[in-house]
C-alpha cells in the first residue's frame, strides 16, 4: 500500500514540474512563482510593437513635411493646430482661475480670477481624491490631488505673470498636447484608447498639431520675420505680438521658450518609443 502511494507521491511531483497536477490534486505554489506572476505586464503581441515603431516617427515625419508646404501647413493649421492652440489657452487660463472658453481663432477670457471658478475647482478635486479613496481608484486620487496642487500653485502667480503665461500657452499648449495624443499609441491593452482604431486617429492629430507649431518655431529661429507679430480683427494683437510688446519678452527669448518647450515634448515621446516599443520588440527577438 505504501509503495503504491509513494508511486502516487513520485508522480504526482513529476506533473507537478511539468506544470499541471492529476484531478483532486492542487499543484503547490511558490511565492517566487507567484510573485514573478504578479509582475508581469499584460501581454502585448509582436504586431504591436512592430507598428508603434513604425507608426510614431512615420506619421510625424509625413506631418513634419506635410507642413513645408503652404496648403499642408494651412490644412494642418485649421484642422489641427488651431483646435489645440485655443485650447491650449483655455486649459491654462481655466487653471489659473480665469474663466475661459475656447472658440475658432480666438479664447473667450474673463477679465480677472474667478473666485466662484476656483472654488468649483478645488471641490471637484477634493471630491476626485474622496471618492477615489472610497472606491479604491488610485488615479482618481492622483488626478484630484494633481488638480488641486495646479489650481492652488495658479493662485500664487500675480495676475499680469498669468496673462503671459496664457498667450504663451496658445502655441506651447498645442505642442504639449499634440504630443499627449500622440501618447495615446503606447497606452495598455486596458486602456479605452486601444478600441478600434482611436489611438491611431489621436496620433495623427497629435503629429499635425505638433509638426504645424514645431516647423513655424523654427522657422523663426532662421528667419525673425517667421514670427507671427500682427493684430487680429476682433481679436487683438496676436500672442507673439502681446509677448514682445506688452509683457516685454524679447523675441530671442520668445523663440527659444517656444523652442524649448517642443524639444522636451519630442524628448518625451522619444523616450515613450524606447520604452513602448523598440526595448520590447528587441527583448521579444533576443
């Protein structure tokens, strides 16, 4: 009887180390297995990896020549750089306490701080982080405690500093944005992004807003008359003009800000790409 059990026992263990156990037998666990389990991300095929590499510089490298052309760039511009210019304005201004509202070719601003604005504000991140806690959502806590740290950061910039830091943002909020659809490519299979073919539509809207504000910047690094100075009907003076002239940026430093600001958005997207998509595709080789 003895023997026939210890022969039960030996065979049990060997399934055991191929992987599976006879019925009414657990396989026994350890807690390095179960640990390396809990640390594996979620399993992405090859295919994908494969068309992030391509896809990313691909489709902003066709944006970036699409916007040498003058149609391509006014295509670029009224489909996709304006839309994320304005709202570059108003995300900023909304977050510094000025009610806003973006409109074709233009912002609609208040003329000073809404305390009513930041108080709905900091309830609505007070909530984010409650509701967050209770539901056991870390990004909701996150993204209620970011809020509230922008809002309450916006309140210690005096007002004129605002208004600059606004007309900044038209152009600088288009580049960060852009690149933030861009982003969208190397989101998780969870992720709401993945459905159909979304975060493909983002990328290219992303690559054309950020190719359209990115190649008139540098432009204007060769050739000052590249910078957009002038005054719009209805509107006012245009940002660059507003920048120069009325909060005294020089144009040296209007352009290198702009500059700036859109090398350490592709610096972001570039280590996005390393990260998202050629380590694994090479991991996945080797």
């Amino acid at each position: 009887m003895r023997a026939v059990q210890s022969a039960a026992s030996g065979a049990a263990l060997q399934d055991g180390e191929r992987g599976y156990a006879p019925p009414g037998m657990r396989m026994p666990g350890t807690g390095v297995l179960n640990a390396r389990r809990g640390d594996l991300p979620e399993a992405e095929p090859v295919e994908e990896y494969r068309l992030r590499l391509i896809a990313v510089p691909l489709t902003l490298g066709v944006a970036a020549l699409f916007s040498r052309s003058q149609m391509g760039q006014a295509l670029q511009r009224l489909f996709f750089g304006m839309p994320l210019h304005e709202l570059g304005h108003a995300l900023t201004a909304l977050a510094l306490g000025f009610l806003a509202f973006p409109l074709p070719w233009r912002t609609a601003m208040g003329d000073g701080r809404s305390p009513m604005l930041v108080g709905l504000l900091l309830g609505a991140a007070g909530a984010l982080v409650v509701l967050g806690r209770r539901a056991e959502r870390t990004g909701w806590v996150l993204g209620g405690a970011a809020l509230g740290g922008v809002v309450l950061l916006g309140l210690l910039v005096a007002a004129r500093d605002a208004r600059a830091l606004i007309a900044f943002a038209g152009d600088a909020g288009a580049l960060v944005l852009g690149t933030l659809l861009m982003a969208t490519v190397f989101t998780a299979p969870s992720s709401r992004f993945r459905q159909g073919w979304l975060r493909w539509g983002l990328l290219v809207i992303g690559a054309a807003a950020y190719a359209d504000v990115a190649s008139s910047w540098w432009a204007a690094r060769r050739d000052p008359g590249e910078i957009p100075f002038g005054q719009m009907e209805g509107v006012g003076l245009s940002d660059a003009s507003a920048l120069v002239q009325t909060y005294g940026w020089s144009e040296r430093a209007l352009v290198g800000r702009y500059l700036w600001v859109a090398g350490l958005c592709l610096l972001a997207l570039g280590a996005l790409w390393v990260v998202g998509a050629l380590r694994p595709l090479l991991r996945s080789r080797g």
